[in-house]
C-alpha cells in the first residue's frame, strides 16, 4: 500500500504544481507582451531622437536667426551711433564757431572802449598838460609879481626905517636940547 499512496499523490502533486507552475504559454504571452513593450520603447526613442534632432536644428536656427537679427541690429545701432557723433560733431562745430564769432565781436567792443578810454586819457593829459601850463605861467606872473612887491615892501621898509632913524635922532637931539 505504501506503493499506491505515492502513486495518488504524485497525480494530486502534478496538478498542484501544475496551478502553482505556469506553463509555456503563460511565459510565452508574458515575452511576446514584453517584446511589444520593448518594441514601443524603441519606437518611443526613436521618436525622441528625431525629436531631439528636430528640435536642435530648430534650436540652432532659432540662434542663428537671432544672432544674425542681434547683429544687424547692433550694425543698425553703430551707424545710427556714428551719425548722431557726427552730426553731433557738427552741431559741436557750430556752437564753438558761433561762440568765436560772439567773443571776437565782445573783443572788438572791449577793444572799442578801450579805445574811447585811451582817447579820454589823452584828452585827460591834454587838459592836465594844460593846466600845468597854466599853473607855470601863473606862477611865473606870481613870482614876478612877488619880487616886484619884495622889491617895494624893502624900499617901503627902508623908507620906514630910515624915517624912524630920523625920528629918534630927533628925539635924541631934543632930549640932548641941541634942537
């Protein structure tokens, strides 16, 4: 009996085994399906390269485009930058003519009134010199005048002095009683 206990089991194991174990099928569904989800993931990189790859080259226009706008804007901006000095420098030129001009002009007048006060000194001198002249020929009639009056006041002088002498030796000889 020992023989046919192992027998009845041995059906009773397969069958347990058999549920527990899959079989081929079961294996060969589970890689077909991981077969078609590798497959999609392939696909997907493939995608995602040319993805990639498109958006590189539209990235690399996009740059060049903007690099190539950057440029012709900055070659915009020089040329508009070099005609504002330009015109600027011309402008500046102007200005700096035009202020010549108004401070030769402030010079000529300056030079002008310069020229009305040396006219007034001169004519400052020749009323001095005039003066002077005046002064000496007054001075010389004063002079004159004075050594004629010198000349009286001493004859006057000695007139009042001798007068005097007179007048003592009179008054000498009246008190001596000569006279």
């Amino acid at each position: 009996m020992e023989d046919t206990k192992p027998n009845l089991l041995q059906p009773d194991m397969q069958m347990l085994i058999a549920g527990i174990i899959p079989n081929a099928r079961h294996f060969d569904s589970r890689f077909d399906l991981l077969q078609v989800q590798i497959d999609g993931l392939k696909h997907g990189q493939m995608d995602m390269k040319e993805n990639l790859k498109t958006g590189q080259i539209e990235m690399k226009e996009r740059l060049e485009a903007g690099q190539m706008e950057m440029k012709e804007r900055l070659e915009a901006g020089h040329i508009e930058m070099k005609e504002r000095l330009e015109t600027g420098q011309i402008e500046m030129k102007e200005r700096i003519t035009g202020l010549e001009k108004s401070v030769d002009r402030r010079f000529e007048q300056v030079d002008k009134r310069f020229e009305q006060v040396d006219k007034r000194f001169e004519q400052v001198d020749k009323r001095l010199g005039q003066i002077v002249d005046s002064l000496d020929r007054l001075g010389d009639k004063l002079d004159r005048r004075d050594e004629n009056q010198r000349h009286f006041t001493i004859k006057m002088f000695s007139i009042a002095i001798t007068l005097f002498m007179i007048g003592i030796s009179g008054a000498f000889l009246k008190a001596f009683g000569i006279i």
